[in-house]
C-alpha cells in the first residue's frame, strides 16, 4: 500500500487502517491478490477521490 509517508507491504492475515482523506494506492505484485476494503462509514463510489490518472474508473473493479 503506497501513501504519503512512503510504501507498506501488507501480508496474508494483515490489515492496514487509513484515515479520511489520506491518499493511497493498492497494489500487487504479478501473481494477484485477493483483498476486502471496509470502508466506515460505507463506501460509495460516487464519493471516491480518485487522481486523474488513475486508470480504474470510480466503481470499477480491477481484474
């Protein structure tokens, strides 16, 4: 998970907590990873801040 303050590689059985409005960006190496987002209060992905050059539409899912 790459954030302001640098970069955290999340494990199988770990989580990570962010904040409102804290930037981050997911990401797998090139065999996948399966992971949930729970999001408080609910998320919606018509009130995602996502960069302009963020390939994934909001609501998108990767594959």
């Amino acid at each position: 998970v790459d954030h302001d303050g640098g970069t955290v590689e999340v494990g199988a059985g770990q989580s990570v907590l962010t904040r409102g409005g804290e930037r981050i960006r997911y990401s797998c190496g090139p065999e996948g990873a399966e992971y949930v987002a729970v999001c408080l209060p609910a998320f919606r992905p018509d009130t995602v801040h996502r960069d302009e050059d963020d390939a994934t539409s909001a609501g998108e899912v990767p594959q």
